[in-house]
C-alpha cells in the first residue's frame, strides 16, 4: 500500500476502535513473539467467523488514549519481515502474514500486520492452542465455535464424512508409520519422534486431523487406507492412473494409501539426465528430465483437490517430452496465475478435511505457495514453465515439460537468473508461440531479449553480447579449453606438480562468472580428465587425493 492508503486505513481502523478483528498495542522492542502469535490464531479465526478477509494487529497506537505514540518494534527491516517466518513455523495449519506494513506517521512508527482470515473449515492455531477474542481479551477458542469454523464446509466436504464400518484394521500399518514420520518432522519443534510415536494410534490420527473422535474418515482411507479397503468407498473408484504415450504404451492403476502410492507412481516415469549445452561453452550442465519435487507437488495437488463426487480418477499421462495432470473438478479458488507470485492465500478449499490433513504430514503446504514453487523450480532448471488448461469442462489439466522447446530460452536462463518472473512468463509465451501484450514486447526487446516483428518474435540467442556490459562480458565470457590447459600447464612447468586444490584456486576465477561453482569444478574435472587422456599430464597420487604433473 502506498503511505496515503496506509494512513486512511489507520485512520478507519481507529475510528472503530478494538473488535475482534483489530487489536491495537505501543509494542516496543521486547514485545514477544508468543504473545503476536497468540494474537494471530485469536485474528485470524475471529475474522473467518465474522466473515472478513483480514483482521489488523496494529504496533504503534496506545490503547488508553486512541492516539498514534510510535513503536520501536524491529526496527531493522530484515528482521521485521522475519517474523512472517516464525509465524509459519508455529501456526498450525502453516500460515503467515499477508503482509507487515510499516507507516512514517507524523506522530511516530506505525507497524500494520495484515492477518488473512483462517481458511473455511479450518481454525488456526498458535503453537497446538487455539485463540479468539472475548472483547479486547484474548481469550481459548472455544470448542463452540471451534465446531462453527469446522462446520463450514463439512456437510458439503466428501472427505470429511465418516465411513460406516470402518475401522483402524482398514489402515495400512506401513502407510500410519509413515504419517507418525512425517508429523514428527513436520512439528520438531514441539515434540520429539520417540513421543510422536509413542502416542496411542486412536491419538495420533486425531492430533494429525485424519480422524474424527477416533471414527475413520473418507480422508483417512485416502490417505492411509489399506489397498483392499478401497471398496469402502465405493463407488468412488480412489484411484490414480499412470500411463504412458508414445512408442511405447502402457499403464498402472494406484489404490489407496496415497501417502505412499504417491511415491510409486512417480517412480514408474522415465526420469533420465539430460544435457543442456550453454553458449560458448564445451561442458554441458546436467539436469534430470522432471524434478520430483515438482511431480509430487503437482499429483499431491491433484489429490487434494479433485472433485471425488464426480467417481473419476486422478491421471498421470507420460508422454515423450511432457508429464500431463488431469482431475476432475474446477480450479476452485481463484485462476492459477493468481498464486505465481507466492503471495495469494487461498480461503477455501473443495476437500478442507482432506487438505489440512495432507497438511500434517507434509504432502502439500495450504499457503498457496505450491503452484509458485512448481514454476521457481522449473527456472532454476533451465526449462519451459507449466501450463494450465482450464477449457475442458470441470477438469483442471497440468503440463509439466521435461524437454527444452527453444534452446535459445534455455541458454537465456543460464546466462541471465536475475530475470524478473514476470519477463521469464513472458518470454516462455514466446518459446511457444503464444501472444503476449504489447507493452511485454516492447519491454523485452528494449532488453534485447526477443527479436523479430510481432507476431513472429522470437527469444534472442544473442542476450549475453547484446545486454551485458563490455565488462561484464568479458568476465562471463567463456575461453576455449586450450586457454586453461595452457595455465594449467604453464604452472606445472614451474612448479612441478599441483594437487586438485591447488589447480581448483588457479583456475576457478577464470572460469566464466555465468557458471556455478559446482559447474566449474565439473569442468576443471573434465579438463583434467582430458589433458590426461591426450597424454599431456598424469596422476602421481591416488584417485582421491590426485597429484598432477606434466606427462614425460
């Protein structure tokens, strides 16, 4: 917000005053951490009940006199913004700040902390307790409206109904050690694995939110359910589908318990190493074709959020250069491009049950960072960005790329990673011949990272040359391997011998500054390998500790 937005708003919280959904405090240097975090459990889930977006914790304001007297609290910027991190490490679902506003108010330092509401269906907690507001007084959320919060969505909520019959005999043993696991590490914090795992089984499955009252849920077969208890949620079929497309064809059905048919689907695709060549360079990098990190997060989202109404499956359709997701059920909340940025929090959910469960062991997060890290991954990796197809009727179908589309893109984001995520956006439309708006083109040509004339523009394979400047050039540029074989030579000449270490410091700043430091090393490894080979140099040490001298 800008500092006249930031004011009116002050200004319209104070002339409220305190509800359940502001709190006003002078808050200096010492306040603690626990006590905003019991503020923001109580904020958060009063604002859910009272149907708003967010509720205010406002540093800076005293409470007695309503005026503005200043605050001291973090003043260091870093460490202000710090506290979004520990909110999301002890709030329970995991959530944060949307945002901490810092006011210059001619009265002194004003700190806004945004509190988005708790999402429906789902309180929120501080550290395993629950807080709401009586009044001004922070107060425990009662179970009352601890059941109104949860009640939101669970009549029209699949997952969280109860199955008839069901018992703890229909869980896989294997699956329940699993979920203790992945509880224990998700909350280290506060419990140790040993007591996690010394809790009764009936106890733990209702700490981690599978359960209700010890009575097995639709979300609990799902997720933990032996293969041969699928039937009870028949006729829902409960299933995933992998198949292959291509030269070859083929294909497996996956039943319950995800928790870990997750993992086996993924470990059915052909995951290989692929070599991405950089401009002017003779050593390749090398990246796997899909990152599992991206493949898990992408079905787990498919899991969590597919309409089980509809009876369909979950597919996973492999093909040649691209992995295709496909549930059934409408994007629910929002538009895909709405989570990009990592900043869009989601307020509901199609499976709540399903959703903060999935949460409590670590399959997704409920911050609406998955979608944004799914593509920071893919760029870090060089490659071509997801693609989502919402035209089919209530399907939602995800396109992961395991392959490059234009070398050129790919060269670009090894040369360039300060990029703005907006700008790769941009250029991967490009990539793929799609359109993008007019003042996108102007803007990247001015950067010289397209070429050609609307609407056949194209991503620029000479982005190093035309962008860097002649100095930055220079130190990115990369030498022929003759020019460190010569330095590397010449120092042995005079020397005598060098060891690995001694030729990593020799060579490494003289290395292309656009390579990574685990790149360089792999071409020092590879130059050595081949001066060796051409029989230039040899190895009068071990193949652990190497000492090289020129050959006789």
């Amino acid at each position: 917000m800008q500092p006249i937005e930031l004011s009116a708003l002050l200004e319209q919280l104070i002339s409220t005053w305190e509800n359940e959904v502001v709190e006003f405090k002078q808050a200096d240097e010492n306040y603690k951490t626990d006590k905003i975090g019991e503020y923001f459990s109580a904020l958060s889930n009063e604002a859910n009940l009272h149907e708003q977006d967010s509720a205010w914790l406002v540093f800076g304001v005293d409470n007695k006199s309503r005026s503005v007297m200043g605050s001291n609290y973090r003043e260091d910027p870093e460490r202000l913004q710090g506290l979004k991190q520990q909110m999301a490490q002890c709030t329970e679902p995991s959530v944060t700040f949307r945002e901490i506003h810092v006011l210059s108010h001619a009265a002194g330092r004003v700190v806004l902390f945004e509190i988005p509401a708790a999402p429906r269906g789902i309180p929120i907690a501080w550290k395993g307790h629950y807080y709401a507001r009586a009044g001004e007084s922070l107060s425990p959320l009662g179970l009352d409206k601890q059941d109104e919060i949860r009640q939101q969505t669970i009549s029209q909520d699949w997952t969280a109904q109860w199955v008839a019959d069901a018992s703890l005999d229909d869980l896989d043993g294997a699956a329940v050690q699993k979920a203790r696991e992945a509880f224990a590490q998700k909350y280290a914090n506060r419990f140790t694995a040993e007591e996690v795992a010394s809790w009764p089984l009936t106890t733990f499955l209702d700490r981690a939110r599978i359960t209700q009252n010890g009575q097995i849920t639709r979300a609990a077969l799902l997720l933990l359910g032996k293969a041969e208890s699928a039937w009870r949620l028949s006729p829902h079929p409960a299933q995933m589908t992998w198949k292959l497309e291509g030269p070859e064809r083929a294909y497996e059905h996956f039943t319950p318990p995800f928790l870990l048919n997750s993992s086996k689907l993924y470990q059915r695709i052909r995951n290989i190493q692929l070599r991405l060549l950089p401009e002017d360079e003779l050593v390749p990098i090398e990246v796997s074709k899909y990152d599992q990190k991206i493949v898990l997060e992408a079905l787990h989202n498919c899991i969590a959020h597919q309409d089980y109404s509809r009876n369909a499956r979950v597919v996973v359709i492999e093909q040649p250069d691209r992995l295709i997701f496909e549930n059934d059920g409408l994007f629910f909340e929002g538009e895909p491009s709405d989570y990009l940025e990592g900043n869009r929090v989601p307020r509901r959910y199609r499976n709540p049950f399903l959703a903060q469960a999935m949460a409590e062991f670590n399959m997704i997060d409920t911050m609406g960072y998955g979608i944004h890290d799914m593509y920071a991954r893919q760029v870090r990796r060089y490659f071509p960005m997801p693609d989502y197809d919402l035209s089919a009727s209530n399907a939602v179908k995800l396109t992961i790329y395991g392959s490059v589309v234009d070398p050129a893109y790919s060269r670009l984001l090894i040369q360039k990673t300060d990029l703005p995520l907006a700008d790769i956006l941009a250029l991967d439309r490009v990539q793929k011949k799609l359109p993008i708006p007019d003042e996108a083109v102007t803007r990247l040509r001015r950067e010289g990272l397209i070429e050609g004339r609307k609407p056949n523009v194209y991503v620029s394979a000479k982005v190093a040359k035309a962008t860097a400047g002649k100095a930055d050039y220079i130190r990115t540029r990369a030498q022929d391997d003759e020019f460190y074989a010569k330095l590397l030579t010449d120092y042995l000449g005079k020397f005598g011998e060098a060891s690995r270490a001694e030729i990593d410091k020799l060579l490494l700043d003289k290395l292309s500054d656009g390579l990574s430091l685990e790149q360089k090393q792999h071409k020092i490894g590879n130059l050595l390998t081949k001066l060796r080979r051409q029989g230039r140099i040899r190895n009068t040490g071990s193949r652990r500790s190497p000492i090289w001298k020129l050959a006789e």
